[in-house]
C-alpha cells in the first residue's frame, strides 16, 4: 500500500483497473436500488407466460418432454450470453455520453483492461439474472439433475467468454462509430432464434439449422440442456462437443476481438477521435 | 533546458498534427466529417520548466486541444515529437500518463452519480493508491482544494465551482509533476474561477510543477501573470511574458486636457505635424494613440508652446481582448500588409519587439531619414517606461 503511484506491472495494473471500476459501478447501482429491482422482475416476468404455454405444449418429446425446464434454460443462458455481449457497448456508450471515457484513457492503465474492466458488473448482472431465471423455473416446476450442475457452470463460463469476445468485437466498432449496438441487439435476437432458446433447434429449416452451428449461443443453451436436463429432446449437443466448440471459439474471437480493439484504439487516436465525443 | 532557464519537464519539438480523411471505404463507418487533411498543428515548438505556468492562448481551431491531447497520449503527431518528464508521449504513454495532472474543463468527466470521495478514491486506485493511505491522502488533497467539508457529497450535488475543485484535486491527488488545464474554469463564474487560478498558482509554485493551461477567459491569463503561448492555425504567434506582449502590441491612448478649445486646437495641429496619426479633438481635449517607443516626454517636447494651458494628461490602455483581436488579425508571415505585428512564425514564434517599435514610431521622431536604431529606441523606452 502507498500514497505514491509506484511501477505497477501489468498485473496490479489490470486488477487495480478490475477492482475500481467494479467497485465504481456497484455504488452506483446501489445508489438506485429501485431501479436495480424492477430490472430483476422485468428479467423474471416473462417467465410466467411460459410457464402457462407449457401447460399447453405439455410433454412434446422435441422439448424432452419438459417444455418449461426446456425454457427456462434457454431463457436464462441467453441473459447470460446478452449481458456478457452487450454489457460492454453499452457501458462504453454510457461513458461517451456522460463524457467520462477521456479521463479513463488518461489513467495510466493498460487500455486493452478497460473493456473487461467495464463489462464486469454487467457479466455479474448476468449471472444475477441467470440465477434468478433458473431459480424461479424451479419454483414454477423445472426439473433439473443436479449431476450436470458442474458442467453447465463450465459451459455457462465459456459462452460469457463468448459473450464477451462479441462484446469486444463489437465495442471496437462502437469506438469508430458510436452507434453498434442496434447491430448486436439484431444478432442477439437471431441467435436466441437460431440457437433455439424457446424451440428446438431440430425444428427449424436446414439451411437455419447450418447456420446455428457457428453460433456460441447454440452450444451454450443446447450444451446446458444436456447437463442439466434428463431428455434434452430431438436437438442435442454431447457435453464434449459443446465445451470444445466453445473454447475454439473463445481462443479464436476473444483474441481477435482483443487485437481488433488495441488496432481500433490505435486508429482513433491516430485520427484524433479519442477524447473527442 | 526550458525557455525560462529551469530544467525542461515538458518538451514540445516542431510538433505537426495533420487530421487526415479516413480512407473512402472507411468513411461510412468512422464517425469524423474530415473529407479534406486538416492542419492542426504546424511545427510547434516550446519546452515548460520546473516552476513554470504557461498558458495556452487561441482562437478555436489554433491547435489548443490538440497539442493537450497529444502530450497525454490521446493522439500521435504527424511530424515532431512531444515529451513530458523524458518520457515520449506516445512510445512511453503509460508513463506520460502517471506524470500528468489532467483537468478538462467539462465536469461531465467526473462520476457524477458518486461522492466526491469515490471520485479521488477511483482515480487513485487506478494510479496504483490503495488503502488507509490513499485515504489520508484524499483528506489531504480535498483539503488543499477547500473541499474538505463536501468530501460525501454527491457529484450532482455540487456547483460549478466545487465541480472544478474536485477535477482539481483529482489532477493533484497522485502527487504528478505536471498540471494539463484544459479550460479549467470554463464553467466557473468569474470570482470561483479567479479564485481557482490563484489557488493553482500557489499549488504549482509550492509542489515545483509545471503547468500547461488553456483558456479563453483573457481576464484568467492577465491573473495567472505567467509566460503566454498563442496559438494561431497551430502555429505559434507570440511565446512570452503577458506583459511584455502587452508592452509590444498595446497602443495605449493619451489624453491630454487643455484651458480652453483654442489650445487644443493649436496642440493637434502640432501633432498632426508631427507625424502622429488619428489625433482627434473634442472640446477642450486632444485624443491620439500613442505608438510604441513615443514617451511622454516625447509628446511634451511636440507641445513646448501649449504646456502652460494643459489641465491634465492621462493614459488608457486597451483591453487585453483588443490586443490580442489585433494580433489575430495580422498576417502571421509578418509581411507589411499585416499591420503593425513584427509577429515572426518559427523560432518560438517570438514577436520581434524591436521591429515593431521602429516600424511604428512617428517619422520625425525616429531620428535622420527615419533610419532604424534600435539602441535609441530602447533607451527611450527605459526611459519613460
């Protein structure tokens, strides 16, 4: 501990970085408790129009036979996959119109921290709400086997990498553009489309179906469903082929969304656009 | 070694800034309107020393901001190069960034919705501060600032003034050697802000810093007292003391009061003969601006015969606005056409006192056939200034 700023290597660089900016956003969300709640209903409320629908749809053998568990946790894992895609534009934006994003790049932090700096309390966000969604399935009636629980929570880590290596992708054309989300709001509901997350991916057309397979969101949702649920029903994703999916994924796009931004930043502030929103 | 002698902790060598358009496949998708290179900045050259506050003067467009932006590493030179503590701003900006004290002037750059104290305690943790003593040094800095008493406030409770002070003790709080101000009492009313630039002065002298302020507030720079760079299409006009660019370009006027109308008369046709320029008479008065390098006595030696029927003599000075308006309008090569400048680009951009007095002075008081002395011009000078 010192009142001095010393040498920080890379390391207590990207943690000091982690920590104040997750410390900063968690005051403020608790400054607006009212705000934070009824963000958490309006995530659990469209749980209870399902939860009749599988009254009608009842014991489909295309859902597993559990329309509502089938549900929940296409509901819940894409939360997930959208807060950790879409947490970081929109912070990023946030900071462009409150003008805060130039005093942050003035820190003397390492630039490529702050985007996953930034997004943390959002990822958090969408583990809350994921929580909350297979929470509140169970109470409803989801069943879900608890011998699969270790790797959903491995599946669901590796589509937040996912998540976030989009995110990234996206913030560095945010960062040129300043307006990316609307593009990533419309690959987020295509993917929840194509990934199945209210229907079975065996029931779409074949060429959807060919172009759910390079999606993060189709192993993640349809990898969850074969830990945790009995029957996945008639689209299912062996476990092994999920988490490999995935983590090629991951190695491959959080890398390049890592290169993409560091290149984007070097860009702006070439043509003068950093500091200047 | 800094212009003012002391050791150079901000270097700024032919610094050129070139905004160029993004490439036409690109420009749909980068939000900039630049279709043609835009010159920001134009071979800039100046150093700060320990001790030093140098304020940054120009129109909108002169090259201000972006000179700021470069040396804290929010964009690279075209062309020159720009250090700060021996650190290249752009290979070294880690290490720029944890020598500089950066104030914008828009408070929106603070966490609005968080207290004053989450703000310092944000800001140090992200210079690498942490614990009890990161603590005790926000007590310290809020103290210094005068904001000890608001230290749970939140930022949307504050004024304008308090919002400054805060940016203020955030740019202090990790002890840098350097203040960058960016129009720092842009939002601030005139006593908070006055008070806010004394208070800087003191920080600065008593931590031996170096500052680089900007303003528009003309009133803020005759305040700060300091040495003056103005910027003009990212050139440099003028790198010196306030006072001696006053002492070059102000024209003051002289006013002297006479017994009777006749007298006045009398006096302004002498002067008129003389060679003095826009000598104007209103009842019982003669008006004329009095060029550079012409004394008082200069004037009363014109006017031997009427001395004994003057009331009065007095003399205003222009506002600083007015100089520096005049300034900005001449042609910045120096050429004839520009007014009476002298104003050389290159070399610092130094005004060429010597060139402009001479130039100025009325014919018959330059000496035989108007030949340039630029010693007698001095020495009259010393003389009645």
């Amino acid at each position: 501990m010192s009142t001095r700023k010393t040498q920080m290597s890379t390391r207590q660089a990207v943690v000091a970085t982690a920590t104040a900016f997750f410390r900063v956003d968690v005051i403020e969300e608790a400054n607006y408790p009212i705000s934070f709640a009824m963000r958490l209903l309006g995530v659990v409320a469209p749980l209870i129009p399902f939860f009749f629908i599988s009254k009608l749809v009842g014991n489909s053998p295309e859902v597993g036979g559990d329309y509502l568990t089938f549900t929940v946790i296409g509901l819940a894992m894409t939360a997930l996959l959208t807060a950790a895609m879409v947490g970081f534009g929109n912070t990023l934006q946030q900071s462009f119109q409150r003008g805060t994003m130039e005093t942050f790049l003035i820190e003397p932090v390492p630039w490529t921290a702050i985007p996953l700096a930034m997004n943390q309390w959002q990822v958090m966000n969408g583990l809350i709400y994921t929580v909350l969604l297979m929470g509140a399935g169970w109470v409803l009636g989801a069943h879900y086997q608890l011998g699969g629980v270790g790797a959903a929570i491995l599946i669901a880590l590796l589509g937040i990498t996912a998540g976030l290596a989009i995110g990234i992708v996206s913030a560095a054309v945010l960062l040129l553009t300043l307006k990316s989300t609307p593009v990533i709001r419309i690959y987020d509901i295509a993917a929840s489309l194509l990934a199945g997350s209210l229907f079975s991916v065996a029931q779409l057309p074949g060429w959807a179906q060919a172009l759910s397979v390079v999606l993060p969101h189709t192993y993640v949702i349809n990898g969850v469903r074969t830990a945790l649920m009995a029957d996945p029903g008639s689209y299912e994703i062996s476990l092994t082929r999920a988490v490999v999916s995935l983590g090629v994924f991951d190695v491959v796009v959080f890398a390049f969304g890592i290169w993409l931004w560091r290149r984007t930043l070097e860009y702006s502030r070439k043509i003068g656009l950093l500091g200047g929103y | 070694m800094s212009s003012t002698g002391g050791y150079a902790r901000i270097v700024v060598d032919e610094l050129t800034k070139v905004y160029e358009p993004s490439p036409l496949w690109m420009r749909a998708l980068v939000r900039t309107n630049i279709k043609e290179p835009v010159h920001a900045l134009n071979g800039v050259s100046f150093t700060v020393g320990t001790g030093e506050i140098v304020a940054v003067v120009g129109p909108n467009g002169a090259g201000k901001t972006t000179t700021f932006k470069i040396l804290v590493g929010l964009t690279t030179p075209t062309a020159g190069s720009a250090s700060v503590m021996g650190f290249d701003s752009i290979r070294e900006s880690v290490e720029v960034r944890r020598s500089i004290g950066w104030m914008p002037g828009d408070h929106r750059s603070l966490l609005m919705r968080h207290s004053v104290i989450e703000n310092l305690r944000f800001h140090g943790r992200l210079q690498g501060m942490s614990g009890q003593p990161l603590i005790r040094k926000i007590r310290e800095t809020l103290e210094m600032v005068g904001l000890e008493r608001r230290a749970r406030s939140n930022g949307f409770s504050l004024s304008a003034g308090m919002l400054a002070r805060l940016q203020l003790a955030r740019a202090l709080l990790h002890d840098p050697e350097i203040l960058i101000l960016d129009e720092p009492t842009g939002a601030v009313d005139p006593v908070a802000a006055h008070d806010l630039i004394q208070l800087i002065k003191e920080i600065v002298a008593e931590r031996g810093m170096a500052a680089l302020i900007s303003s528009h507030r003309l009133e803020e720079i005759e305040t700060l007292d300091s040495r003056v760079l103005l910027l003009d299409h990212g050139r440099i006009r003028y790198d010196g003391r306030l006072d001696e660019l006053r002492r070059i370009w102000d024209k003051p006027t002289l006013q002297i009061g006479f017994r009777s109308t006749a007298s006045a008369d009398a006096a302004a046709q002498t002067l008129k003969e003389a060679g003095f320029a826009s000598v104007s008479r209103k009842d019982g008065s003669v008006t004329f601006p009095l060029e550079s390098g012409v004394s008082h006595a200069d004037v009363l030696a014109r006017l031997r015969g009427q001395i004994e029927d003057m009331t009065d003599l007095s003399e205003s000075h222009r506002p600083l606005q007015t100089v520096l308006a005049e300034l900005y309008r001449t042609d910045p090569e120096g050429s004839e056409g520009g007014g009476p400048t002298g104003a050389q680009p290159g070399n610092s951009g130094q005004v060429s006192p010597v060139s402009r007095r001479e130039r100025a002075r009325p014919a018959d008081l330059r000496g035989d056939e108007g030949a340039a002395d630029p010693a007698s011009v001095e020495g009259g000078e010393e003389v009645e200034r």
